[in-house]
C-alpha cells in the first residue's frame, strides 16, 4: 500500500529534527543531551505513525518469541469454553436448540480458531477488522434468449472446460465464453444465487495495512476504504476461476475500474484499543507494543551481544606450536634449525590420522606445545541481565512472566490471578463482543430465535481453607447451599433439576434390575434362596456375615447397627468437636451408600429422608453414590445368576 512508511527507514535515524536532539551534531549540545537521564536511544527513537506503529509491533511478533508467546497465552487463558443464554432473560434456552448452535458456530466456524486469531491480532496491532459476507453460488447464462443455458462460473471458468473458451475482461467486468448448447458466444449473464448459511457461512480477517479510515469525532462514524491488495487484482485480472466465483461483484468492478473499495455501514466489525487523547490516530487503535519500545529495544540489544558472545568466545582456539627448546651460549637451539614446512605438515597429518582413528599413536621429530585460546564466553553472557530485561518487557505489556515461564509446577495466586484478569479484561471484552457481532448477522438467515453466547469467566482455585470454612457455615445454618454452589460456579436449582433427573433414572434402573433378576431366578427355588443370601449378605455391610463357632452359635458380642452407626457420625458432622474435611463426608457417603444400596426402595427412600434431615450435603452425596452401587451390585447379581443356572443351581460357596 503505498504511503506506508518502514520504519527501517525512519526509525533508525529518529525525529532528529534539529542537531541539539542528534548525539552526532554540536559536541557541546551532544553531552548536554548525553548526560540527560530523558534522553536516550529507545526515548529519541520511536513510532511516529500508525502504520510504524503497526510494523513495530509486527517487527516484534516476528522476531521476538518473548512477545509472541507471552501474548499466545495471555489470549489462550481467557479461550473457555461457549455459554448459550437468553438475552431477555425469560426463559431458558432448549438443549435441542443450544446443540443447533454448537454446530455452526464450533463445527462450521471454528470458533475457537477464529476468536484465537481475533484476538491474535486484536492483542497485536491494537485492531482487527473483520466481515461475514453472505455466501453465494456464482452462474453464469446464455446470452441467446433462445437458449438461456446456465453453468455455475466454476465449471465455465475452468481449465478442464476448454470447449467455452472463456475469457474474463475486468475492465467491464464481462463474463466471455461459448455456449456448448447453441454454439453462440458473447458476454454472459451473471446471478450470485444465495447459498446455505449452514454449510458455506466464513469469517474473512482484513489486514490493517490495507486500509484507511475517515473518522468523525462527533458522532465516532468511521468510513472504512479497502485499498484492494494487488495479490488479488492480479488473480481477478488474470481470470482465476476460484477468486472470480467468490468475489463480490461489487469488488470486482473496483479493481476493474482500478480503485478502492468503501464498505456499506455495518458490514465490518471493527475492534480497537481505546485511542489515548494527544495521539491523532485517525480512528485506529493504538497497539501495545509501543509502550515497551524502549524496553525491546533494550532486550534486543542484550540478546544480540549474547549472540556475539556465543559465536566468538564460548569454543576455545587450540593451538599447537613447536616447543621452545634451550639455547646454547652463542643463542642457537640445542636441537638445531626447526623446518617450519615440514613440522606444519606433519602436525596436519597427526590431526588428520587422530580424526579417523582417536586411538591411533602419533609421532613427531620435534617437542610440542599445546595451548588454548578464548573460551571465556561462559563469564562474559550476562544470563541474569537478559533475564531481568526480558521481564521487564513482559511486565510493560502487563504479561506476568510466571505466565509466560510457566511449566507443570506452576502454582495459581489468587489475588495475583484476579488482578491478572482484571489488567486484560478488554480481550475477553473483545471476545464477547466479535461473538455477539456474529450472532447477530447468522441468526436472521438461519432462522433462528435471537440468542446470546459468550466465553465463560476463567476459574481460579479458592483457598481450601475458605472452602472449608463456608461448608462448616452451610452446616450450622449459617450460609445456604446456593452460595456454596455459586462459589464453584454452579447453579443450585440446575443441579436440583439433575438430581431429580438422576433420582428418576436410577428408579427406573432399579425396576428393570430387579425384573431381569425375577426372570433368570423363576421357577428355580434354589437360585432364588441363592440371590436371597447374597442380597442378605450386601445388607450386612463389609463387615460379612456373623463369624459361626461350633454347632452354628454366633461368637463374640452382637454386632451394632452399621447404618445406625454412621448416622452417628453424620449427625455429629459440623459440630467444634468434631471438624470435617470434605474427605471425611465422601468416605462416610461411600460407607452409607454401600449399605442402602441392597435395601428396598420404599426403606432406601427411608433412610434418605432421615439422613438429608441431618445433613443435606452427604445425604447429596450419597444419592449420587448409591446409583453406582447398587449399578454394579446388581450386575453382580446377575452374573452369578447366570452362572449358577448354567452349573444346575446351588447356592453359592
């Protein structure tokens, strides 16, 4: 796009409009602005324009994996997980009708993908623009009345149809071909026939570079003009059939007529960070990379003298050289004139061999010395400077550089945390607004009743010990179950609804149960005492039958009431005598689900009553507890009744 400045070419030399803000010009004005602490290379040298701004911070994502990653996952802890709603808050949405909407906008539109690359590019340039142009199915007919023959532009325009001779003219934006039907050749007729939202619906991304925007500060209009990239005039130009049938027409008879495109009001969606009053960006949003400038620059440097130092001063030069040997009295060697050539040769040939084989022995006419050279580079690269740098950068960019150094030890504050979300609220902001945006132009052609969508809050783990403080409160009475549930996110009269659901459902599996268990054991007496005993024997618990001395005589004390024994606890649960661990309730839930399991159901419900009037939190967990064993007790039942008819009955050993 012409009028986009590099700032290659601006940028290095700074606004140095004067020689007093050049460290180059007068020496006197050149030490008075060295020794200044405001002037420095990263202050004097700077984005001046959007579009250097915009290349700056491209420059930066290109160039600086400490940017891109740190951004990545800024932008992938906010990504959750869609939450359907109605929008007038008067009833909720149909579970038929949320599936409808999960698969256009995960299945068809990728949303995830596409809110990642949003907010991409949103976090990068400070904007990101964007469409969702109705689909269409591009023909083309006949101009003959008489024959009126219409083909889909996509067969007419392609290579494998020869026999049409077609030919696209931008300049009219005339379809040229031959009709197979009649023989006639001229301009063809053009339709764009609506196509299905359902399957042919796509988001289009704009690159900023492309566009300039006429801004009314009044009324905050925005006119948006698309200087048409030349990659896709040339296609156009050129007759490529697939950017010829996806085209708007419109578009095309813009590069026809070779000028820019003004889009209508309400087709783009324009998302920007807020303009700061004193920059005159013209209606452009003002990318983040700016503010660290100076401090990238600081961390390139470091990086680049880390470069050298790896280069040149971490291997060490070894050097071999003749050893000195003693001289005699008129100061010549003892061992005579060294030839520089043929030691030279034979110190190659050694290394060379010793390449090939480190075990072979060498030999040389003359002593050698052994030296090594450089190798310092280990004491030289400031790791903690580059470290402390790179820090800084991120913290300019509000990025937290445990984030961004995160592993799998990494642990959640959660103060941290909320100050975290609160510094970058603006991107799921922006998020929610590009779903709504979308929403809103795919609901009409879908035929859909309007509905709202949006991106869950990132949960944060709360401190046990709150957790455990509120459950000992909902136990006295003193908080109520529905604030439990909301801290956890949860909904109470959502999960009650569940609960009821389950309720139902394990009813009913108990009823087929106990039918299937009637079938295998009729007419066979002694497989219905077998399934009698057993069903006896889940009653009695894990502690078994009573152990049997001689003659039958049970041995040692009777044996307690096991259920009578946990209502004991539960019933002592919450009090300052006893403290409770959500560990602890889950272990008794297990223990009383085990044994109301095997009972009948009229009891079970009983028992449930007088539990829940103790303590409603286990007796909640006992019902979700209770269907699993009694599932898999009498599955077990059924198992060995099978087996025990195959064998001929008996009761079990």
């Amino acid at each position: 796009m012409s009028g986009i400045v590099s700032y290659h070419n601006d940028w290095i030399a700074g606004p140095q409009s004067s020689p007093a803000a050049s460290l180059d010009g007068a020496p006197e004005l050149a030490y008075k602005a060295h020794t200044s602490p405001w002037f420095s290379k990263g202050s004097q040298q700077g984005p001046l324009t959007i579009w250097q701004m915009l290349n700056f911070a491209r420059f930066l994502w290109k160039h600086d994996p400490t940017f891109q990653q740190g951004l990545k996952r800024v932008i992938g802890y906010f990504l959750t997980d869609l939450e359907f709603y109605d929008p007038t808050h008067k009833a909720e949405l149909k579970e038929e009708d949320i599936v409808s909407y999960r698969q256009i906008l995960e299945g068809k539109l990728n949303i995830k993908f596409a809110l990642s690359q949003i907010l991409q590019n949103y976090c990068l340039y400070g904007n990101v623009i964007m469409s969702l142009l109705p689909p269409f199915e591009r023909r083309l007919e006949c101009p003959n009345p008489k024959c009126r023959m219409i083909h889909p532009l996509s067969v007419v325009a392609s290579e494998d149809n020869p026999e049409f001779k077609f030919k696209y003219h931008a300049k009219n934006v005339r379809f040229e071909a031959t009709c197979q039907r009649c023989g006639n050749r001229g301009n063809w007729n053009v339709y764009d026939i609506p196509g299905d939202y359902r399957r042919n619906i796509s988001l289009t991304l704009y690159s900023p570079y492309h566009f300039t925007i006429e801004c009314d500060q009044f009324s905050d209009k925005r006119l948006y003009t698309w200087h048409i990239p030349s990659e896709l005039k040339t296609a156009v130009t050129e007759g490529n059939p697939l950017r010829l049938a996806n085209t708007p027409i419109s578009i095309l008879k813009a590069i026809g007529e070779d000028k820019a495109f003004l889009f209508n009001d309400n087709v783009l969606l324009h998302l920007r960070e807020p303009e700061i009053i004193g920059f005159d960006t013209g209606g452009w949003g003002i990318p983040q990379a700016m503010f660290c400038y100076g401090v990238s620059r600081y961390v390139f440097g470091l990086r680049k003298m880390n470069e050298v130092l790896a280069t040149d001063y971490l291997v060490p030069m070894r050097v071999l050289s003749p050893a000195q040997m003693p001289k005699d009295g008129r100061g010549f060697s003892e061992s005579g004139v060294t030839d520089m050539a043929d030691w030279n040769t034979q110190a190659r040939s050694m290394i060379a061999r010793h390449r090939q084989d480190p075990a072979s022995i060498h030999t040389i006419n003359t002593p050698v010395e052994y030296q090594v050279i450089g190798g310092e580079g280990k004491d030289l690269i400031p790791g903690e400077l580059l470290r402390h740098g790179e820090d800084m950068q991120l913290n300019a960019m509000g990025i937290a550089s445990q984030l961004h150094r995160g592993d799998l030890t990494i642990q959640t504050a959660p103060m941290a945390a909320r100050l975290f979300e609160a510094h970058w609220q603006h991107v799921p902001a922006a998020a929610n607004t590009s779903l709504k945006w979308m929403v809103e132009k795919i609901t009409p052609n879908l035929g859909w009743k309007e509905f709202g969508v949006r991106l869950t809050p990132p949960k944060i783990a709360d401190n046990m010990e709150h957790l455990m403080l509120l459950l000992q409160m909902m136990q006295a009475g003193e908080v109520t179950a529905t604030t439990i549930l909301g801290k956890l996110g949860l909904d109470r009269p959502e999960e009650q609804r569940r609960k009821s659901d389950e309720a139902i459902q394990s009813a009913k599996m108990e009823v087929k149960t106990d039918s299937e268990l009637n079938k295998v054991v009729a007419g066979n007496d002694a497989l219905s005492q077998s399934v009698d005993a057993m069903r006896a024997m889940a009653a009695e618990g894990e502690g078994g039958m009573p152990q049997q001395g001689a003659g039958g005589a049970s041995v040692g004390p009777p044996a307690a009431d096991p259920l009578a024994q946990i209502m004991a606890k539960i019933e002592s649960f919450g009090s300052p005598q006893t403290p409770t661990s959500p560990m602890d309730m889950l272990q008794v839930a297990q223990e009383a689900a085990a044994l109301l399991a095997p009972l009948p159901l009229m009891e079970k419900r009983q028992k449930l009553r007088e539990i829940e009037q103790a303590n409603s939190v286990i007796a909640g967990l006992i019902r979700d507890q209770i269907g699993e064993v009694t599932e898999e007790q009498d599955r077990q039942f059924v198992m060995q009744g099978r087996q025990m008819m195959q064998q001929g009955g008996g009761a079990p050993m």
